[in-house]
C-alpha cells in the first residue's frame, strides 16, 4: 500500500508512532522516524533526534530531511500532564512549524496526517482562541496561554482542537500540487500516556472509560494513518477521521437528542 514512498514518522519512539512507523515499513514505505528520544531496536530504520518544541531544532531536522517526502505523520505528542506552554508548543505550534517547513520538500500528491483525538472533538466552541492562536510562534506561546487561561489540562484540549481546526482549514492550500491534509482522532488509545490522561482528567475519563467496551491499541491507529497516506485516500481532504471506538458518534447524537 506504500511501496516506493518516503514517509517521516514524528513520535516514532513509543506508542502510536512506533506502530505506525513499524506498519509503513511493513506496507513497503521508507520510513524516517523523528522523535526527541531514541527508538529502541526495531523501530524506523532511519531516524533523526529532534525536539518538536524547539525552534532550533526543527529548523535543523527540517533541513537533513530529504527532497521528495511523500508522506508525513505528525504523531509526536505530550499529554496533559505537563507544563501548558510545552504541550501547546509540541502538540501544535512545533507541529505546524515543522509543517510548513518541509511543504517544499514533499513530492507532489503527498498526503499529511496530524494526530488529533477525540479531545478536540469540540473544537468550534474555541474560535476566538484557536483563530487568535493561527499566526503564533514558538517563542509567543508561554504570553498567549497566559493571555487566553490556557493551563493545566486545557492545554491538551485546545491544542488539539486548533490542530483540527488547522487541518479543515488547509483542505485546499496546497491542492495544485495534490498535497492533503487530514487527522485522526483516537479516543483513549492504551500507551505510556493513558495513565497521564485518566490522572488529569479525572471523572471525564473515568466516565469514558465506562463508555467504552475497551481502549484502544496503537494498532487500532496505525492502519487508520497508513491508509491516509496511500494514494487509496487521495480525494480525503481536510478531513478529521474518528478512530474511536465510537466514543465521537456517542457524543454526536447525545449532543443532538438522539439515543
Ligand atoms: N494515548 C492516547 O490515549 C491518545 C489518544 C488520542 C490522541 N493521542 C495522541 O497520539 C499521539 C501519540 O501519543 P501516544 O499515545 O503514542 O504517546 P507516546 O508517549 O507513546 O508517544 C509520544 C511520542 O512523542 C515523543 N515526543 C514527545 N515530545 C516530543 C518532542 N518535544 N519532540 C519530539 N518527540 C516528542 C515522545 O518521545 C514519544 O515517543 C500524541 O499526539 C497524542 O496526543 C493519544
């Protein structure tokens, strides 16, 4: 399904990344994995160390990436555990940055896909926040979570939420040259940062985790990204694809008065 296709993989060190970095592989692409730790054996075959929060450091993976990029995952993540600004800076504003970086650098018809999750799954109720957030750079993010009360878990949501605002927004910028954009939002998806998410978000996640007939797997992920990188998906633009075990359909039709 990606024979032939060069593929950069972010978060390629653990959870989904590594899943999705393993099945490219797998599925014939030529992967290489990005992360701000090193992968253990059996990870991407090629990887390079960057820190996705750092100006610097994107600047510098941007420019040993190669020419004729085919696909890039934006999977690199940190959980709402940590500090506001560095979880906006990695979740969003770094990913953006390395972004719009490398447009240059991808093949035409290349196809992008940005780790969203059912956190952002409310992300037209933030328009003031996430339009205020469209021009911001790294360096501005600790003034602008001060300014909007972005701290603590909000963080987490917010950056998801611009992230998918981010990517229907872009459904077209860069169509003359067949590049798309699209995300996937899992809901809770066990990794090393479930544990993160259920300590901070407290009774939300507890009465999610009820909901739900189980979390999910990086392997639940992983195809879902690798199809939007085919050419399979080539006229799936702009989109937020749910992967979720049917936690973003419960939330719709509660939302909506349905059962
Ligand atoms: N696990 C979940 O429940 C869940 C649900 C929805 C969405 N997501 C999203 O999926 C993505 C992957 O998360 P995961 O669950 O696989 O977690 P994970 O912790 O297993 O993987 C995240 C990876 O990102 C890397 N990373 C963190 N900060 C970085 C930085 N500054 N520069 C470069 N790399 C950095 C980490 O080293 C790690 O390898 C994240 O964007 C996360 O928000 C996770």
């Amino acid at each position: 399904m990606l024979e032939g296709k060069l593929i950069v993989v972010t978060g390629a060190a653990s959870g989904i990344g590594a899943a999705t970095a393993a099945l490219a592989q797998v599925q014939g692409a030529d992967v290489i994995g990005v992360d701000i730790v090193a992968p253990a054996s059996g990870g991407a075959r090629r990887f390079i160390q960057a820190d996705l929060g750092d100006a610097g450091s994107i600047a510098s993976l941007a420019a040993q990436l190669p020419h004729g990029i085919d696909g890039l995952a934006n999977i690199a993540g940190l959980p709402p555990t940590r500090p506001a600004a560095q979880v906006v800076k990695v979740n969003l504003i770094g990913l953006k940055t390395l972004t719009t970086m490398l447009v240059r650098k991808l093949a035409d018809g290349a196809s992008i896909v940005n780790l969203a999750s059912l956190a952002g799954h409310g992300w037209a109720g933030s328009k003031e926040s996430i339009l205020a957030s469209e021009a911001l750079q790294l360096d501005d993010v600790e003034a602008f979570c001060r300014a909007y009360g972005i701290d603590g878990a909000s963080s987490y949501f917010f950056a998801k939420e611009a992230l998918i605002a981010w990517t229907l927004a872009n459904r077209w910028t860069w169509r003359d040259r067949r590049i798309r954009m699209n995300a996937v939002s899992p809901g809770p998806v066990d990794t090393p940062i479930l544990k993160d998410f259920l300590r901070t978000l407290g009774a939300r996640a507890e009465e999610d985790m009820r909901t739900m007939d189980r979390p999910g797997t990086p392997a639940d992920i992983a195809p879902v990204v690798c199809f939007l990188l085919s050419d399979g998906a080539a006229w799936i633009r702009g989109s937020n694809i749910p992967a979720d075990g049917g936690m973003s359909s419960n939330l719709l039709m509660q939302a909506h008065g349905f059962q």
